[in-house]
C-alpha cells in the first residue's frame, strides 16, 4: 500500500524540476516561460513570483486548461516549498502539457534567495463572494475583476439606454460611475427606465439613479453631475473617466460627445432606439471610425423624432442598454471582440440582430486622415 511519500517520489521521477537560481537566470534572459503558483489564497497574499498566474489546487484540473490553452506554453509550476507543485506539473503532464518543470524550494526559497517578488493586490472575503461568478469565469478572473473595481465609467443619460446599463455596471463592480443627467424623474419615464421608481417621480434623475445604485452595489462610488451636458463642459467631464457610455437621445449631444472624445483619445460606446429598432456601437479613437464617419450630418428633425414623438417599446431601451453594458465590461477587462468598426442592429419585432460594417472615412472632419495631414 503506497503512502504519501511513495506518492511523491513516483510523481518525481515522472515529471522535471528546476530550481529558483535557474527560473531566476531564464527569466533574465527573456525566456518565454509561464509562472503557475498553485497555493492558496492566504499564502499569495504574502507575494508571488513577477507575471505569475494563481490557481490553488481546489480547482486546478478542471480550469487549468483555460488559463494555460496551449499546451506547448512552457510552464514552471511553484507552491510554498515544491510538494504541491509536484503534483501539479504531473496532472499537467497527464493533460498533456509538453514543457512543465516543477520548482523545487518553492517560494520560500525564492525569497530566502533575495530575488524580486510582489505583494498582490487581491479580493477581500467580501469581494470574493459578490463576484464570485465572475471570478471562476477565465476571461475574468480577480484580475479582471480588480480592473472592474479601478475603473471609471461616465453613463451620460439616465433614461432608457442609461437606465439597465448603470443596473449591470453596478452589479457587476465598475469601481466609479459617473451618471450626468439634469432632468428629473415623470411617470411617463417609467414605463422603460427601470431604474427610477414610481416614489420618486419629481426627483432628479441623476440622484435616483444613485439611490438604486447603491441598494444594488454600496461599495460603487457614484458621482453625479446634474447639468446638462455642452460643448463648454464636455471635455473637462469625459476627461475624468476611462470610458464614456452614451445613452443620449439626441444627434447634438452626440455630436458634442464624440468631438470631444477623439481628441481626449477617450471610447465611446453608442447605443439608440426608435420605436421597436435599436442600434449598438463602439467607437474607439485610432482603432476604427468615430461617430461623425458614420452619420456626417444629422438628419432632419422630420426623419429623427425623439421617443416622446414617436414612442418606443419599453423592453427595447433595456436590451441595447445590456448591449452597452456589455461592451463595457469587454473593454475594461480586455476580452472578447468589442463592436469596432461594427454597427448591431436589433430589430425588437422579428427578434432578429444584423450587423453593419462602418469604416473610417478619410475625409471624416473629426478623425480623418486628410483633415490631420492638411493640418500637420
């Protein structure tokens, strides 16, 4: 009958190991190698290796496969003090990973050598269990949640697009929301922006978003602006946050937001119904068009009536604000192919989505190549 040591001894002669002085050296000298530290979580919290990834053994088999995809990665694998990570550089092997060595010492000799390690910035108890689901997501993980938590989001509008948008970046832990709205809450409003209630009509928008932000999220800061937004302000508010949400209903404010931002360097995701139709889109300065390369000139007035003239389905507003969200939540964490260059339709009657191609125009008088020569 094999006991522990016998284990381990097996699972030694079956896998390589390496040593910190030579992970230190081939780190070094640029070596295209991949950290693993399989402790627990009350051990990272004391430091880790530079780049190293983390995944304690509580669920290393099933999720080790989407941290590390392709198994020709070279993988050195690290613990406490090279037992644990023993174990795991032969699961890896049996998964069939081709270059996986095994640190012996572990961290505790890697820091009784003197070499350079970091204290992790990590989830409290608390963070852990709200975002739990994120957290076992690999495109997410508390790394992408950490860059939820530090960022800052203007959502300009708390109507219809504004309104399921702040309800799921709040959920989803957007550390600073900005909301800039100066119109107070109507009843006719609650018929699609769900996130004012029937108690505060009269009270403006701005500050009821807040309240439901906060029974939702207390821990997300939430600035409010309540005046509207102008050609004077604009640069000063948007400079303030990493990523601008549009939820206006209007083509000027538009216009206002997306010629302010591409100088600023700053994202905006777009998004606007009318009647049963919605549209979503991502305009990122240098990466693709801005808003003006895909509608130049707004249109009549006769051909762009806003919802209170033309009405709108209620659910509409809250699909393509999630639409929104989500992006958001993309281009923050970095995963996924945001809506670049890309123009979502929905059409809320067929239930159908299409897509359009938007292309940067040269001749564009915000972005466009021919004005910035003609300038340089």
């Amino acid at each position: 009958m094999a006991n522990f040591r016998d284990l381990l001894k097996q699972a030694k002669q079956e896998i390589d190991e390496t040593t910190p002085e030579e992970v230190q050296a081939r780190l070094g000298s640029g070596a295209d190698l991949r950290l693993l530290d399989v402790r627990e979580l009350d051990e990272v919290q004391n430091g880790v290796l530079p780049g190293a990834t983390h995944l304690s053994r509580a669920h290393f088999e099933s999720r080790v496969e989407d941290v590390f995809p392709d198994k020709d990665t070279e993988v050195v694998v690290y613990c406490a003090s090279g037992v644990r990570s023993v174990f795991s550089a032969k699961t890896l092997k049996d998964l069939g990973y081709a270059k996986v060595s095994s640190m012996s010492g572990g961290f505790s000799r890697w820091k009784d050598l003197g070499y350079d390690f970091k204290i992790p910035r990590i989830l409290d108890a608390s963070e852990r269990d709200r975002y739990a689901r994120h957290i076992i997501l690999p495109q997410v993980g508390e790394k992408g949640q950490l860059k939820l938590l530090d960022s800052k989001v203007l959502v300009i509008g708390a109507g219809g697009l504004g309104s399921p948008a702040l309800l799921y970046l709040a959920a989803a832990g957007v550390g600073t929301i900005g909301v800039i709205d100066s119109d107070v809450v109507e009843e006719s409003n609650l018929q699609r922006q769900v996130i004012h209630s029937t108690d505060r009509v009269g009270v403006l928008k701005a500050e009821s978003a807040k309240q439901t932000i906060k029974g939702i999220n207390p821990d997300v800061n939430v600035e409010i602006h309540a005046f509207r937004l102008d050609a004077s302000n604009v640069t000063d508010l948007i400079a303030q946050y990493d990523l601008i949400l549009d939820g206006t209903d209007n083509f000027d404010t538009r216009y206002i937001v997306n010629d302010a931002a591409v100088p600023l360097g700053k994202t905006v995701i777009h998004g606007s119904i009318f009647r049963f139709e919605g549209m979503v889109s991502t305009f990122t300065p240098g990466d693709g068009p801005c808003y003006r390369c895909l509608y130049p000139e707004a249109p009549p007035p006769e051909l762009a009536p806003s919802c209170s003239e033309a009405g709108v389905l209620g659910v509409l507003p809250g699909i393509v604000g999630c639409l929104q969200a989500n992006e958001a939540l993309k281009l923050i964490i970095g995963y996924g192919e945001p809506l670049v260059g890309r123009l979502l339709t929905f059409d809320a009657q067929s239930t159908r989505f299409a897509e359009v191609k938007v292309r940067k125009d040269p001749n564009c008088v915000v972005c466009g190549t021919v004005r910035e020569h003609a300038h340089a």
